[in-house]
C-alpha cells in the first residue's frame, strides 16, 4: 500500500536495514553514528540539539522527528529548540549570500 506522504515515517524504523546490501559499510557508518553520539567534549544533550538544527539545515524529516524526540527527552525545551534551528537557518542563508560574492566575481570578469 502507498504511502499518503513521500516521507513515510514508519521508514525511520527501517534505518537499520541499510546494512543489509552493504553489511560491512552499513556497520561501519553505525559504529561511527554512535561513537559519534557518545559523550565527550559535549553532553549528549548538546549533540542533540546541534543534530536537530543541522536536520533542518539539511531538510531531513526523518532527522527532525528523531532529534527532536531527542531533544526533548535530554530536557532541551522548545525555546531552545526554535533558538537553534534559527541558528541553523541564519548559517544556512549567509552561506547561500555569501556566494554572491562568486556571482559578482564573474560579473565583474565577465564585463571587464
């Protein structure tokens, strides 16, 4: 049966399985994933909510429901939640401006 949505979020429960084509790939990310997740310099909490704005920037629906389960279960609150993802659209759209500045370039090369 299709899905009403392109992003069916039963499909976030189906991550695992991308081992199953490539075993020892799929492993090797998951190990990295966790490692990556684990305590050090930043709480898990902090990693959490990097990981919730970083979905956005990157439009991941997935990474969205998942890190901001996440989020909320390590206590962040929805304040700081909507801090961060505005945090993440503000790097995102000056690092599409800041481009311009390439776009300019060639203007400027191009009329010279």
């Amino acid at each position: 049966m299709a899905s009403d949505n392109y992003y069916d979020p039963k499909d976030l429960r189906k991550f695992g399985k991308i081992t199953e084509w490539s075993e020892e790939l799929g492993e090797k990310f998951f190990e990295y994933y966790g490692k990556v997740f684990e305590e050090g310099a930043l709480t898990a909490r902090e990693k959490a909510l990097i990981a919730l704005a970083v979905a956005h920037t990157e439009q991941c629906p997935y990474c969205i429901d998942a890190y901001t389960k996440d989020s909320l279960q390590r206590g962040v609150t929805k304040e700081e939640m909507m801090e961060a993802v505005h945090v993440g659209a503000a790097i995102k759209s000056g690092a599409t401006l800041v481009h311009g500045v390439m776009m300019m370039n060639k203007v400027n090369k191009l009329d010279g």
